[in-house]
C-alpha cells in the first residue's frame, strides 16, 4: 500500500522533473538565441588601471629551452595551468584551445598559446613533450622546477594545492581560468572555464586585432 | 510487478523526451537490479597517466546499491570521482564509501561531473578503442562491461558510426 503510493509520488515527481528540465532547456535556448550579440555577449566591464596578473617568470618548454616572459613578447598570449595526471579538465581545455587555433586559421600564428603544469614533479619536459603531440603543435608547454612553478603562478594570480588521493597519490587543485594578455604581457581578459566556445574565440580574436 | 510496468513506462517517457540523437539503444549491461548502459571513456593525450570513465548506472530494484569498486585492462586502479569547477577552481573529490544508487534512480558518469578515474594507465587510449573492465556493486557483484574510447574532448558517449565526435 504505502509502497505503491510511493512508486506513484515517484513517478509523478519524476515527470515533473522531466517536464521541468524540458521547459528549462527550452527557455534557455530561447534566451540565448534571443540575447545572442546583445549586450548579454559581452559584458562591458569597467576597471580603473590593469589588474596585475601575468609577471616576471622563468620556465622551461617541452623542447627543454629556457623562456621568460620575454620569450611570448611581441604577440598577444594565452597563458593556462594544469597538469598532465588530470582526467578531464587539462585535456579538455587544451582540446578546446587546438580547436580555437583551426578556428582562427592563419590568425593563430599571431597568438602565443601557454599551457603551464602545476606539477612539476611529474610533468617533466620529456612528458610534457610527449604529452603535446596530441594538440595543436604551437601550444607551448611549460615546466621548471617546483619554486620555479610557485613564482609563475604567483605572477598570474593563479592558486593551486597538492591533495593527497588514494594509494599514496596526488591530484592538483588550481585556477582552471584561461589568461590573455596582450603582446606586452599586460593582462587583457581571463576565459572561466564554463564560458561556451563562440564566447572564448571572440576574445581570442579580439585579443589578436589588439 | 506494477513496479516493473511502471518503471518500464517512466522509461519510455523518459526515452521520449530526449533529443532524437540521443535515442539510439546504447550497450546495456545487467547484473540483479542493476543496469549499465553505455559505457565510455575518452582517448588520452600522448604520455597521459590516467583516464576517465563514463555511464549510466540505473538500479531497477527496490533496495539501494553501491558501487564500490571496479577495474579496467588498461589501468591499475579504478577510483570514482566528483570533478568541479567553482569560482574558477579546478577541484576533483574522491567519493568515498560507494557511489551510492538509490532504487529506482539512475547515476550519471559524465565529463564535468562524476566520473570513474582510470589511475595509472598502462597504454593509451584511442578513438575506437573498447576496453574491458568490471564494476563491482555491493548487491549486485561483478559486472563486466566494455568502454568505448571517443575523443580527447568528447562531451558525449561516441556511436558506432562516430568515434571522432568532438561535442
């Protein structure tokens, strides 16, 4: 008796719930069709002055070379950090940037795309190099050593945390936002990583025309 | 009896209501109440030490369920995790205790969200590839499945006909 009446509020709450999330996926594609290139787009954000993230660092690439800041001079940079031993966000992030630089086609050579580990300890440069070869070619990875990595960081205002896992291991918390800065360094904007693909490649081209 | 009419019926409203694309009859597998359908991982960069694992676990049973373990070929541990990204933190937290499966509810595995963590990769993963592994569940026990491997970013479990999709 009391079961069946279960099943029934179960039922009934579930076809709401369906129903719900239908009139939801719905009203938001109605409202993303309606504000699409509306101010909603983008939003006009005003700062006095340029917030201080990106600064002095000194890393090593995947080809094993020093690089400074210096080294991305002379053309915007899109700066991210991650790590390898990540399942989901890392690869995910630097699958979306190898499709932004098709996207961008002959604009993507006159932008410097960044990835930096946060875990130096296993991502050395041979790894990383090794790691690379799934993506876009021109993306950069960056590594040096674990103080190294702190002052980078520290220059982009990105946090991360080593938390202990399971069986002796460790997984990365960090920044998962993407920076763009402009061909001196200075910080432009910051890509959050649920923003959708048009959103991220509109800054990347704005980025690129300065 | 009613319960499993119902259940079938609440099934195809449900099945109903999704997008078209997504109706295609996924793998299912079965062990007592527990039903897995379409398992999926996706493929890993060049070097990569982990991968992740995707599905929809459903308990058709009136008796909640756990998954409490489970292996693959290609790894050597299999671990369940909740992956978030708050106020533009990355963050991935063990599920400990059993990923919990309610009767009549269904657990989604899915990128962004929970899913199995493949630790300690003994290859890599490439679009196309199926992998074999077990789930172990408290009641149900052992149930052997098959992941099919899409690409690096897929958001969605691949078909047969599109291993490649990117979103």
């Amino acid at each position: 008796m009391s079961s069946t009446l279960k099943i029934i509020r179960w039922v009934a709450f579930t076809l709401i719930a369906v129903l719900l999330l239908q009139i939801g996926f719905f009203a938001w594609h109605w409202y993303r069709r309606e504000t699409s290139g509306s101010r909603f787009a983008q939003p006009v954000i005003t700062t006095t002055g340029v917030p201080d993230v990106g600064g002095p660092f000194s890393l090593v690439n995947h080809r094993g070379e020093r690089v400074t800041q210096d080294t991305f001079k002379g053309k915007p940079t899109v700066y991210f950090f991650g790590f390898t031993h990540c399942p989901e966000v890392c690869p995910t992030t630097l699958f979306e940037m190898t499709q932004h630089l098709k996207e961008l086609g002959p604009d993507a050579d006159r932008l410097n795309v960044v990835f930096v580990t946060v875990d130096p300890e296993r991502d050395t440069p041979e790894l990383l190099k090794t790691y690379m070869e799934s993506f876009d070619p021109r993306i950069v990875a960056l590594t040096g050593t674990p103080e190294e990595v702190t002052a980078a960081a520290k220059a982009f205002r990105v946090a991360y945390r080593k938390v202990p896992t399971e069986g002796g291991n460790y997984t990365m918390e960090h920044s998962a936002s993407v920076i763009v800065t402009d061909a001196q360094g200075g910080f432009v904007s910051l890509i959050d990583y649920h923003e959708d693909k048009a959103t991220a490649l509109a800054k990347l081209k704005r980025a690129i025309r300065g | 009896m009613t319960k499993r009419s119902l259940f079938a019926l609440l099934s195809t409203l449900a099945i109903g209501g999704m997008p078209a694309a997504m109706a295609q009859t996924p793998e299912t597998y079965r062990a007592g109440a527990i039903v897995v359908e379409a398992p999926w991982s996706r493929a890993t960069p060049g070097g990569a030490k982990v991968g992740s694992g995707y599905m929809r676990i459903m308990n058709t049973g009136s008796e909640p369920d756990r998954l409490v373990g489970g292996s693959t070929v290609v790894a050597e541990r299999f671990e369940v995790h909740r992956s978030t990204v708050v106020e533009g933190v990355a963050r991935m937290e063990p599920v400990i205790g059993g990923l919990e499966i309610g009767p009549g509810q269904t657990v989604e595995l899915k990128p962004g969200a929970l899913h199995a963590m493949l630790v300690n990769l003994r290859q890599g993963l490439n679009p196309g590839d199926t992998v074999k592994g077990m789930l172990i569940f408290e009641k149900a026990g052992v149930l052997k499945i098959e992941y099919r491997v899409g690409g690096i970013g897929a958001q969605t479990a691949p078909t047969a006909a599109n291993t490649h999709q990117g979103h």
